[in-house]
C-alpha cells in the first residue's frame, strides 16, 4: 500500500512538472516580436506604433538603433488585446521620420527595415 502511494505522488509530480512546462511554452507563445533593422544612414531614436495613426505608442530602443543594426524588439504584454495591424514609423536623429507603413505583428518573423 505504501509503494502505491509514493508512485502516486511521483506520477502526480512528474504531471505537474510537465504541465509547468506546457504553460511556460503558451506564455511564451504570446509573446509577440519582431525584427528591426536601420538601413539609413542616421540613428533610429523612436519607433512608433498606432492603431489608427492618430495616437502614438513607442518602443523602448535604449540609446537607438544605429545605421546598419539590427535588433529584436518585443511587445509589451498590455498590448496582447490590441490588433495585429499597426502602423509603423521611426523618428531619426537627424529629426527626419519616416512616412507609416502598416504591418501585421501576429505574422511569424515579422523584418522591418526604416
């Protein structure tokens, strides 16, 4: 009766190890990314997203994305409820921007290039 009894709860913490690591996958999969990259010949110092154009979101770059660089950038998880279309657009150091262009963020391997 006793043997029964550990095997049971071995069996219900190898369950419980693996359901942890099922949920780890499904949290990461709601992670949504993209890469950027600068293609110009000034820094990036803002990327900016919107809905409708009208209000504007950014991205946390640190000091910027310089010319030539690529980077991986991640949403922010409050963002999970919005829609997979944004436009997009970049301020640059030289105070230029760049027009918006709408892009799909659920798309797998979504590249940017400014």
């Amino acid at each position: 009766m006793k043997i029964n009894r550990i095997r049971f709860l071995f069996a219900a913490a190898a369950c419980s190890i693996a359901w942890s690591g099922l949920m780890t996958t499904a949290v990461q999969a709601e992670e949504f990314s993209f890469t950027a990259t600068n293609g110009t010949k000034s820094a990036v110092t803002k990327v900016l997203v919107s809905q409708d154009k009208k209000d504007w979101g950014y991205f946390d770059i640190g000091s910027g994305i310089k010319p030539g660089t690529t980077v991986d950038l991640v949403w922010d998880k409050s963002t999970n409820s919005e829609s997979c279309t944004q436009w997009v657009k970049a301020n640059f150091a030289d105070g230029s921007e760049s027009e918006p262009a709408k892009f799909d963020f659920c798309e797998d391997r979504l590249e940017i290039e400014f």
